[in-house]
C-alpha cells in the first residue's frame, strides 16, 4: 500500500536474520521497541536457530519442516534443555535490538510466569541492570483465569528496559475522557489544585530567615500580588496562630508562579494559598503511568474483540489488546519508529495508526513475523488465509482503510500504507570455492544476478549493504533508454542494465546536479558494459565530482 510513500515497513522472516540484515541501516535509529515473544510455554515454540546455514535454517523454520523434513517440534518442558533453548533463542535477538535504539530509546517485553526471572537477568546482561526502568505487572484478565493452579492469574508482566537510563525520557499518558472532569482549565492550561502553601514554621523570622518574610497582597477577586497597588487589597503575613512565621517561597518566587496560584478564603477567616498542579502539556491533561499497569481496556478479551470487528471471527489466539500497545507508544515513543519483531496479528501497527490519528504524530513502524503456517482445523485457514503473515498484512490493510472510512480527511495526512519485504537468499551468485567446480563457476558468475530475481531485488539488497533506509525516496528515469534509480534525492545512483554507455554516465552527472547532494555514489551492474565504455563512464562521472563508483 502506497508503496512509493510510505515509511512503514513489514519484513517476513526469521527475525534473528532481518535484525542482522538491519544492522547498517537502522542502527541507533530505532526510538522504541515492543516485542511479544513465546512466553515458552512449551506450545509456542517454533524458532530453532542453525547458526551453522541460516538461510538453509530460515527455509526449514518457514516450511514448519527440519532438515529430515519431520514437522519441527515444541519446546517440551520435558526437555532437559527447556529454559536454555528459549534463552538461546532470545539472546542474540536482543542484542541485536539494542544495537538498533537510539541512545534515548526504551524496549518494552510482554512475558508471562514461565521465564520472567530468566528474561529479567538476560535484560540485566543486554543492557545493563541500571537501565532497567521497571517490571510491569500487567492486568490481562481482572476476573482471573481460572486455568491456573490455586490462584486464579489476572496479569502478565512488562519488562522496560532503557539503552541509557540517563538520556531516555518516559512519558505521561493522557487523562481519559471519563476522568476530564476531574481537572479544571485556564489559559495557561489543564490543573488540579495541590496542597495548600502553608507556611513553613520557622519562628523569629526577622532573625533567622528574614528574606521569607514579608507581605502579600489579595484583593477583592483573590487575585494575589507581592506589590501592593491600591486600598482595597487585603495585606496578609504569614502567621500561624498569631505567631509570625515564615514564607516557604520568596517573593521572586510568588510573583513568578502567582499565575499558578488559588486563593481561598476573606479577610475575617483567613486565606489559604494553594498550587495549581498542572499537566506536562498544555492541550490536555496528563499523568504519570503506575508501576501497576491496569485498564479496563487492557483486557485480553478486547484484542480477540478487535479481531472479530475486523476479520468478522476469530482469526488469531489471544491478540494484545490495541490499548495496551497504544499505551506503551504513548510512554516510550513521542516520535520516531516503532521496532516489532515478534509481530504476530499485527497489534503494533495499529496502534502506530491509532496514536498518529489521535495526536497528528508521525511514528513509522517496522514489523517482523516468522510465516509460522497456519493449521488446517483454524478458523483462519477456513476463510482463506495459509500463513500467519498473511493474516498481518490483511490486518494492517483492513484497519488503515477502517481509519479512511471513519475519518476521510484526516486520513490523508496519514502514513497509512506499508512496503513489504520478503527475507530470502542473496541476489548475487556466491563463489563456489571447489576446485573441481571452477570451470562450471566461472562460466556461470559471468551473469552474476541470480536468474530469479528482479532489478528490484538487487536494489534493496544494496541499500541494505549501503546502510542505507529501505524507505528513501527512489526515483527511476529512463536515460538513454535504460532505468537508472535515484535513492536519497542523489546520494545514491544505481543501474542494472545491459549496454551501458557513457551517455548514460553523462545523464547520471547531469541528474546529480540537479539533485546537489552532499554526498553520490553510482553503483552499476559488472558486465552491463563493455571495458572500454566502463572506462569512459568511470571518467565523466569523476568530471562530475563523483569518486565513489562500485560494480556488482
């Protein structure tokens, strides 16, 4: 959806082998990461890493077959490894997600019983025990599961851990509708009025603190002044019981926060002073999230709900509930990407939609979900859908058109769409290192992009080893009739043609120009053209000021 536009991004594939893949490109820029990985159950256990051939692991994983083709098995609690295997599974891939946050950035961890501990001690060792910000019991089902032994579990858990606890910025989340009406407004904003500004008991204030003592002035709408500018202002020291005490603020302080101030109140009585207690931002009023994290809306019958609205039944087990994932986007991501790699049914990236729509943000999300296939006694294989990933991408489509619908202006200031990558094998034929194999190798390396594949293809996979975003803007026009790629607005040039010539070097200088940036390479295919041309083009593109020129 809205391919050429949009910075969302979803990736299917073993999410072990898209984390490395991302390395160069997103490291440092991802702003948040929420992940909801197996809670080890011994059910829900698919990812058996082959760190001896990956792809070759990838391929088996995807197709649910091992390299005998037997149908993979679970982590059975039964396996004298059960806890290892699932901590080797998590291991690499956080480390991997660390290196991807910014220096402020926060991950948040969905768990359960069954490895908490474990996956608490694994945070300490990932990213270090003084960026751990908190462990989030978190209300899932109020009435209790009764499924569980003795207790009837009413929560999960939330681990949040920080890259630097020193940089990263936890944010307040908005008051809901129905408790507005505990907060009053002014022009300076949402409050609730503090405690009243008591004196502060110091006796014999001319002696010990003198500065603390002097008189204010209230007039006859309670408006207070440290100067005293007409006769009808009621002149008040701080006294308790007829005893002259002491201010706890100066009077530089009241005359700056006076706007911030309620008197309560008349002359006869008394007068109490009290501090309006005001929201982190103006446009409404906020609080700060409880290490307790419960919502009505946070209940795990509301993600099957959510569901149902969409698909018309249920098509995943236990879906995150949208607020919940709303709610830590709301903490630990004002702006940014959103990070997701154990994606599931796609709870993340509505959410992204959700909050971008409620507060005109513009968060971007990158999604990962192994293609787990699903099994043929489902609902969802019933209405049509054969993979996990399947059911996802439907969700993202259904609930960006659900939002165009509902909110037909809004929606098109909206990043609504979404570009969809497929992890798979190189583009580029490897070298056969037999020596009994070289002349078969060498004959066969003379087209070097795998037959299979697309301009496409070999595109992103540069950007990839460029370090470059898989959402740059790209441009392609036809220079001397062959389609040369623009990434970047000219910092990167690619064509894969055949037949090159200088001319189409010469039209590259020229749509650089154009484009002035600061920096341009041009990448081209190896044997897209003769010696002599490649030569010619190395030449007029260095008389263009472009020095970086690479061959595939």
């Amino acid at each position: 959806m809205d391919w050429n536009n949009t910075k969302n991004l979803y990736i299917e594939g073993d999410n072990l082998e898209v984390l490395k893949l991302l390395q160069k490109s997103y490291a440092g820029k991802i702003k948040m990461i929420y992940i909801d990985p197996p809670y080890n159950t011994g059910k829900d256990f698919v990812y058996k890493d082959n760190y001896k051939d990956n792809l070759k692991n990838y391929q088996e994983v995807t197709g649910q077959l091992d390299s005998k083709g037997n149908k993979l098995s679970t982590n059975s609690n039964s396996d004298g490894r059960f806890h290892s295997n699932w901590l080797n599974m998590m291991y690499p891939r956080l480390r991997l997600a660390r290196n991807l946050l910014t220096d402020d950035g926060v991950i948040f961890i969905s768990i359960d019983d069954n490895e908490i501990e474990n996956l608490k001690k694994l945070g300490h060792e990932v990213f270090g025990e003084s960026n751990h910000i908190a462990t989030l019991p978190t209300i899932m089902n109020l009435k209790g599961n009764n499924d569980q032994f003795a207790f009837a579990g009413t929560h999960e858990y939330t681990l949040v851990f920080s890259k630097n606890i020193n940089q990263v910025k936890i944010n307040r989340l908005r008051v809901d509708e129905e408790n507005l009406s505990d907060w009053e407004k002014d022009e300076y904003g949402y409050f609730k009025l503090g405690a009243n500004l008591k004196t502060t008991g110091i006796n014999a204030p001319r002696e010990k603190a003198p500065t603390l003592f002097f008189p204010l002035y209230i007039d006859s709408s309670n408006e207070l002044s440290t100067v005293k500018s007409s006769s009808n202002q009621t002149e008040i020291f701080p006294l308790t019981d007829n005893q002259e005490m002491s201010w706890r603020w100066s009077k530089e302080k009241f005359e700056s926060e006076k706007h911030n101030l309620v008197i309560k109140g008349n002359k006869n009585d008394g007068f109490s002073i009290y501090k309006k207690t005001r929201s982190e931002f103006k446009e409404y009023p906020t609080y700060k999230p409880k290490s307790l994290f419960y919502k009505p809306s946070y209940s795990s019958s509301n993600g099957t709900k959510r569901m149902k609205e969409l698909f018309g039944s249920r098509v995943f087990d236990y879906p995150k509930p949208l607020q919940l994932i709303y709610d830590f986007i709301a903490i630990g991501c004002a702006d940014g990407i959103v990070l997701d790699f154990f994606s599931g049914s796609g709870t993340t990236s509505e959410s992204v939609f959700e909050y971008n729509l409620n507060t005109n943000s513009r968060i971007n999300f990158i999604c990962v979900q192994l293609p787990e296939i699903i099994k043929e006694n489902t609902e969802a294989f019933r209405i049509g859908f054969n993979y996990l990933t399947d059911i996802s991408k439907e969700r993202i489509i259904r609930s960006a058109n659900d939002i165009k619908d509902k909110h037909p202006e809004k929606s098109k200031e909206m990043d609504l769409g979404f570009k969809v990558f497929k992890l798979d094998s190189s583009n580029i034929k490897s070298w056969d290192g037999n020596p009994d194999n070289v002349e078969t190798t060498l004959l066969d390396t003379v087209e070097n992009i795998k037959p299979d594949r697309t301009e496409e293809d070999v595109l992103y996979e540069i950007l990839l080893k460029y370090g470059l975003d898989l959402t740059l803007p790209i441009e392609e026009k036809n220079i001397e009739g062959r389609k040369v790629y623009n990434i970047g607005l000219g910092s990167l040039f690619i064509c894969l043609a055949d037949n090159i010539t200088r001319k189409v070097a010469e039209g590259i200088g020229q749509w650089k120009k154009e484009c002035k940036p600061e920096i341009c390479r041009v990448v081209f295919r190896d044997n897209g053209f003769s010696d002599v041309e490649k030569t010619n083009s190395v030449e007029i593109l260095k008389h263009f000021k472009i020095t970086e020129i690479k061959s595939i």
